[in-house]
C-alpha cells in the first residue's frame, strides 16, 4: 500500500471510533493486532481484546469521545499522529465518578499498517492530565 493508503487507514479507524461505530473501527485492525498503550500494564491483542479494553474503559466513562488527528506523518507502513481527545466524564473511570466534566487529553501515536489493516499501535496520551481535569475540575 501506499504511504497516502495506509494514512487513510489510521483516520477511518479514528473516525469510525469518534462516531461510535466499534464494529467499523475493528474493520481496520488486522486479526492480529497488537496495541501498545501506556496506560496499560499488558498489549492488547486482537480485535477483540480492542474492543474489551474500549468497552471497559471508554465507553461507559466517555461515550462521546472524539479523536482529531491534528497532524501525521508517514514513513512507508508507519504512521505518526498528534491527536487530540475530547470526550464528556459521564460515567465511572476508575473509581473516579462521573463528574460531567468536558475533557480535552493531546496524545502521540504510532500505528504500523499492513495488509490495509492496522497490525500495531503505540499510544501515549497524556493520562496525569486526564485525572487532573476530572478530580480537581
């Protein structure tokens, strides 16, 4: 694929994310797909273990979330972004209740794509951040 191809890739899994359509978003994980996430102790492996994480973690807490790639450069299969997440506090995250606060987190991410799916990410989103506008308002 071309470096403009696997581009797109990364922001119809954004975007299909940020319209809430999880089972578009799996569409773009390759069936082994292997997520790196900083706030994670262990990989995320699979599309299903994508969608148990979000599911837990995201989507009770933040159902409204939106990602904006706001920059991304690209390197044969690999794809750099600077995004911005943005999502309302409507629901618990852990043991921290829902505050009804609006939430503005920057991240980094790398995605390496093959095959027209995406086979690995490394996210890195700024989770200190996250907690401080969601407990001290």
């Amino acid at each position: 694929m071309t470096p403009s191809e696997n581009r797109a890739v990364v922001q119809a899994w954004a975007d299909a994310l940020s319209a809430g359509d999880m089972d578009q978003a799996l569409v773009h994980l390759a069936p082994d797909y292997v997520g790196h996430f900083s706030a994670m102790p262990e990989p995320v492996r699979g599309p299903e273990g994508f969608k148990g994480m979000y599911m837990y973690f995201i989507k009770p807490a933040f159902p409204d979330q939106k990602i904006t790639i706001e920059r991304q450069v690209v390197s044969g299969d690999r794809i750099a972004i600077q995004l911005s997440w943005t999502a309302t506090h409507l629901g618990p995250f852990l043991n921290t209740p829902s505050t009804g606060r609006r939430v503005e987190v920057p991240g980094t991410g790398i995605f390496r794509v093959a095959g027209g799916k995406i086979a690995e990410e490394w996210m890195f989103e700024d989770f200190l951040g996250l907690f401080q506008q969601i407990t001290q308002g």
